[in-house]
C-alpha cells in the first residue's frame, strides 16, 4: 500500500520542484552585477597612464627624471586603489580583483624602476628609455583591457 | 491549467542550453584575440632580444610581464564563463519556476 497514494518517483520530483520555489532567492549568482562605475573609472585611469606615456614618450630623454613625474605615478596609483577597494566590496568578484591587484602591483614596479634609474648617475640622461616606453605603455594597455573585459563579461 | 513535468525539464535544458550558446562564440573570438596579440607580444621581444637591444635580465621580466598579461586575460575568460553558467542555470531555473507557477501535472 502506497501512503500517500502516488509512486515515491513523484513525489520526490515534487520535492525537487517546490524547492526550487522555495529557496530564498532562487537565482544563482556566480558573478556579481555589472558595474558601469568600474568600467567608466578603468577607462579614465587608463587615459591618465596613456597621458604619462604621452608626455614621457614626447620629452627629451635627460628630462625624464621621475620627480617630474611622480604626481601622474600617484595620482594613477591612488585611483588604481580606490578602483581595487571598490572591486573587494563587491561579492563573487574574485577575478576582477585578483586583476586590478595585479594591475596596481605592476604599476608600482614600473613606477620604482623609474624611480630607481633616475636616480642612478649613469641613467640621468635617459632614465627611461624609448624602447621600454614602448613595451610598458603596451603591457598596461593589455591589463586595462583585461580589467575592462572582465566587467563587461558581467552584462 | 497543468502541464507535463517531462516537458518543462526538456524546455529548462533548452533555455539552459541556449544561453551557453551565446556566449561560447564570444567567448571563443576573446581567446583567439588575446591569443593571438600575446603571440605578436612574445615575437616582437625576441626579435628585440635577437637584435641586443635587450639583456636577459630585461627578456626575463618582460617574459614574466607576459605571463602575468595572459593570466589577468584568462581572470576575464573564467568571468565570461561564470556568466554563461549562471545565465543557463538561472534561464533554466526560470522555466521550472514558470511552469511551477502554472501547474505542472506529475502524474506518472
């Protein structure tokens, strides 16, 4: 004799079924919202690094001493943290903050470097070379875009 | 009104189906892309490295900048598959709910 009148099967699937109403939410949620303040503030940081490049690219090499840089390294810095802290605020966003990490760690080795040759004698005359201008501006650029598509794949 | 359970399961795979369908070509031209322009990358610094230009201490922490590049791309990849999972689950799920909310028939 069957209890409750129906095949167990059924009523297992009923279970599965109601459960599915149930549970609070419901929706399955792997990665956050999309954010168009993070791309929008991605894409301005990214101006100011191009901005940097730009005017270190367009300078006499003996006139590339990082003194005469250091606020558009800070400034590009501050905004590289403040976009880092908005990322750890948001939930399940691991790869976007693993990349912006790595984003504002890179800047800040790029930035030492710099810091590091101007100070060296033997590199006053150029503390940054043309051709490491070129493979730095190019680095940044493919872990902004990889920044920028990490939030877009989110709409 | 009820419908038949057998039939919502098939349409809720459909659904679940048809959202990893739009993303994979998106997904599969992003790969080729950053695939492609590491390539461009890695060749471009060897030449330099052939030509001098470059001493083995600068091709290493180039070479680790790439390696670096390509991870942070592969970061962006795994959210545009994390979105394709979660778009087919929740399109899935919303059929069953659907088909909950109009009644579903479960006799065997």
């Amino acid at each position: 004799m069957r209890p409750l009148g129906r095949p167990l099967g059924v009523w297992l699937q009923l279970l599965l079924a109601l459960s599915f109403v149930l549970l609070p939410g419901c929706a399955v949620t792997l990665v956050p919202e999309y954010d168009q303040a993070t791309e929008e503030k991605l894409i301005a940081t990214y101006e100011s690094v191009n901005r940097l490049y730009d005017s270190l690219a367009e300078a006499d090499p003996a006139a590339r001493a990082y003194d005469g840089y250091s606020k558009a390294w800070a400034d590009v810095a501050t905004d590289l943290r403040v976009l880092a802290m908005r990322q750890k605020a948001r939930p399940d966003n691991e790869e976007s903050q693993k990349i912006i990490d790595r984003l504002l760690a890179n800047w800040e080795t790029a930035r030492a470097l710099h810091k590091k040759r101007s100070s060296r004698p033997e590199h006053r005359d150029n503390p940054y070379l043309d051709s490491q201008i070129a493979l730095d501006r190019a680095q940044f650029e493919a872990q902004f875009s990889a920044a920028v598509a990490a939030e877009v794949f989110k709409k | 009104m009820s419908i038949d359970w057998g039939e919502v399961w098939a349409s809720a795979v459909t659904a679940a189906e048809g959202a990893v369908n739009t993303k994979a070509p998106q997904a599969k031209k992003y790969v080729r892309k950053i695939m492609q322009a590491r390539e461009a990358r890695l060749k471009l610094l060897m030449d330099v490295w052939a030509d001098g230009a470059l001493d083995e201490e600068t091709l290493e922490q180039e070479l680790r900048e790439e390696r670096d590049i390509l991870e942070m791309e592969f970061l962006a990849v795994r959210v545009m598959v994390k979105k394709a999972a979660q778009d087919a689950a929740n399109a899935a799920l919303k059929v069953i709910q659907d088909g909950l909310l109009t009644g579903i028939n479960l006799v065997a």
